[in-house]
C-alpha cells in the first residue's frame, strides 16, 4: 500500500490524497460503511456496489474469528471471496470488541483472555494471535492489537494500558513482518494511537507511532463518550504530530458533523455503524437535517426525503411512503434508509475532497455543520 498525498486547505489541516491497494484506489478522505460480520447491514451487495459505491468497507477481527471461523474463510480463498467484494477491506483488530465485553474478558502483559458472547467459549486474543487472524481474514488494511480504555480512565491506567498497547505493538510488527500474506495480494499494518483523554499520553503514543514507520496510522480509544471537544482536542494534537505523508484513520467517529470537523483537524479515514444502525431505526441524515421518519409529522409529506440530494431513496421515493414502511414493520423501510444515510456519508466525504481540492472546504464546512446537526 501507498499514499499519495495531493493537496491540502489553506484555511484548514483538511487534506485531498489516494491510496492505492492491490484492490484498488481509495479517494480520500473516504468514509468506510462497517460490515462487522462480513456484510453491511440491511443492504444487498448490488445495492452497496451500485447505489452507494464506497471504495472500501470494513470488517471485524473478533466477530469473523467467532463466527464462521478461520477455517471457512480461508476455505473460501479469504474474505473478499467469501462475500464477493472486489474492493478493498479493512479489519480492525477486535480490541474494541474485547473492551466492550467488559465482565467476560482479562487483560494480561500477554494479551486478552475472553468468553465469546455467542456460546461462552474461552478463547485468548494475543498480538501474534490477532496477526495471523488478520492474515486468513485477508483485509488489504489489518489493525495492530490494543487495549481501548473507557471514558473516564483514570490516569494511571491509561498510561498502563498504553505502554501495554505500544508494547503489543511492536510484536504485531515483528510478527507482521516475519509472516507472509496467506492470498495473492499485499497486506498492510496500522499501528493505533491510545492515551485516553491526556495531552500527554497522547503526544507520547502518537511520537510512538510515528517511529514505527508504518504506511498509516489510527488514532483508536476516542468517541467512547468523551465530549465532542474533547475528541476535537485530541484528535487534532494527535495529527500535528503523525507524519503527513501516511494516512490517518479516526476509528468509530461518528456523526456527519463529527467527521467534517475531523476532515478539518487532518483526518483522512472514518468509520463509524451510525449510518446503518441509525437508518434501521427511523434516522435519516440529509443535507437540511436530521429527521426521525416515524414521527406523525411526515405521515403527509411527499416530498423526498432530501429534496437538494441525488441519492437512490430520495429520488423514488417519499418521506410519506418510507414513514409508512416503517409504521408497517415492512423491511423495505430500513433497507431503503440504509442506502439513504450511507449514500449521504459517501456524498458527505466526497464533497469534502472536492471542496478541499477548489480550496473552499473551511467556508463549506462550517455551512454544513450548521445544517447537518439540525432536527427537522
């Protein structure tokens, strides 16, 4: 993998680059809609390929590694064949997963002793382990194996943790390197940068990082409930200091107005499943606002859902029929919102590169946040 960094805001860090896979190109800033466990919810392949075309989608190291299991993938010829995506995959590496399971894991200096949440079978996650997962799983971008710390952590153990995590790292590294790609294509590493809410601690991971050398970086262990401006802070303490010519991932961030600010601290990758866990509940992101389409009040609107955009749903249908959907429980309601949000988010990221490279995204950036944190 490499990038190209190709312009950049004059009134903002905001960056226009490419990253080029042996799967393909990615236009960044590029937003990756999450398929946890081998698919994006709620919306048939030919939907996500031809409606919402994203560059890249991303699958999850703890999930896939549960079920259907290493020996399936790698049965298949890896997970691009596994689901037939041609396009490029990211993976993380599970660490947040093994965070979440809270009273069914124990982190050690050796890894994460955990219980799956599926039948209560023990298992042990350590990086060497979490490499060669990520290599049967195949993703063209793999994730070093970290702890994510909580919101709030106290100090401590956030500098416990993220000593514990740059340690994990460099034997995700030697492993990494003293082990061979399991399919056809190249495969690539990004270490995580972790400290909590510290300035500090932040600095230290992210010079850390830095020295590792690796062809790009993610900045983990944020939107965990940390205030917005929090996150800002050090999100943007951390891209001053990674290096320029790498790509920097934000993992799990998060709103439209999250991710535009973001693009403006010099963010270049996103992820995040409120797109497609909001669109399975009723929530619809547009250009105007938010709306919640089971509320009354759309019950007679027949307009489309955002009139001022060109995305699938918009254009064939109405805010009354998909609120209607909904009332109904018919499923084509949240598959119809889930080509919506994510054609948004597509649109959203895509428009920043453009305004980036006309040297207008600061101007538009602050219109859109405006209006894309609105409830309508």
């Amino acid at each position: 993998m490499r990038f190209t960094l190709e312009t950049r805001d004059t009134k903002s860090d905001a960056r226009a680059g490419t990253i080029y896979t042996d799967h393909g190109n990615i236009e960044t800033p590029v937003f990756m809609p999450v398929g946890t466990a081998g698919t994006v919810k709620a919306i048939h392949y030919k939907d996500l390929e031809e409606e919402v075309n994203p560059r890249i989608i991303l699958g999850n190291t703890y999930h896939l590694y549960l079920r259907p299991g290493l020996e399936i993938i790698r049965g298949a010829g890896g997970i691009h064949r596994f689901m037939s995506w041609n396009r490029p995959v990211l993976t993380d590496s599970g660490g947040y997963q093994v965070y979440s399971l809270t009273d069914r894991r124990k982190v050690t200096e050796k890894g994460v002793t955990f219980q799956s949440h599926i039948d209560g079978s023990r298992h042990e996650f350590t990086p060497s382990k979490v490499m060669d997962i990520q290599r049967i799983i195949g993703a063209d971008i793999i994730m070093a194996f970290d702890e994510c710390t909580p919101y709030p952590c106290d100090y401590d153990y956030a500098a416990v943790s993220m000593e514990r995590t740059h340690r994990w790292l460099v034997e995700c590294c030697a492993h990494f390197d003293n082990t061979s790609p399991v399919y056809d294509y190249r495969q690539c590493l990004f270490p995580i940068v972790q400290g909590s809410t510290y300035r500090d601690l932040r600095e230290k991971s992210a010079e850390f990082v830095s020295k590792c050398g690796r062809e790009g970086n993610a900045i983990g262990g944020l939107s965990v409930g940390e205030p917005a401006e929090v996150m800002y802070e050090m999100t943007g303490l951390v891209c001053s200091i990674l290096p320029e010519d790498k790509p920097r991932y934000l993992m799990g961030v998060g709103t439209p107005a999250n991710i535009l600010e973001c693009i403006a601290l010099g963010v270049d990758m996103f992820d995040c499943v409120m797109p497609t866990r909001n669109a399975r509940n009723g929530m619809l992101f547009t250009r105007e606002g938010i709306i919640n389409i089971r509320n009354k009040k759309w019950e007679k609107d027949y307009t489309p859902i955002d009139p001022s955009g060109d995305t699938f749903a918009d254009q064939r249908y109405s805010r009354a029929y998909l609120r209607h959907l909904f009332a109904a429980g018919e499923m084509l309601g949240p598959m119809l919102a889930t080509i919506h949000n994510l054609r948004f988010y597509i649109w959203l990221v895509s428009e920043a590169r453009k305004q980036i490279i006309a040297n207008g995204f600061a101007s538009w950036k602050a219109k859109m946040v405006e209006k894309v944190s609105k409830r309508l």
